[in-house]
C-alpha cells in the first residue's frame, strides 16, 4: 500500500509498552531533530488508545516538537513537525 507519507522517517510503537513507548518517542524526535528532518511519523495504532494517548501526551511535552497531528488519512498515526 502506498500511503502518502512514505518517505518520512517512521517510529512504529505497535507491541509496545507505555513506558517504553515515552522513551523510543523521545528519543525518535531528538535523532530526527539532529539530523534536521523537519517531519516524521509515529505509528500508534488505534486499538484501547493507550499508546495513541501517551504518543499525545508525550509529543506535548517535548521541546523539540513544533506541532503534531492525528493523520487525516490514517487515526492510527501522528505526523510530527520537528522544531
């Protein structure tokens, strides 16, 4: 399947824990934030929402996160503008 965003880095959290999910995100937008990727895309999923939220909640608090949404083409993944 071809999705729209297919040449953005991508962080997929699919089996991962809350905790976990914190640090992998954290740590996802620092290395693209080095690098000076402007965009990138977190893969949260849909299911109970609990990795969705803490994506939301964890994205909120980063400082080097300008902006973020949940895809319009796709609720399962967030699109993050990097500062």
């Amino acid at each position: 399947m071809m999705t729209l965003y297919s040449n953005l880095p991508t962080l997929d959290l699919h089996g991962i824990d809350r905790e976990y999910a914190k640090i992998l995100i954290n740590d996802f937008i620092y290395d693209n934030y080095k690098i000076k990727n402007k965009k990138v895309i977190i893969i949260h999923g849909n299911g109970q929402g609990i990795i969705k939220n803490t994506t939301q909640v964890t994205l909120k608090t980063n400082k080097y996160v300008e902006e973020y949404k949940i895809d319009n083409f796709n609720t399962g993944q967030t699109i993050v503008k990097i500062k």
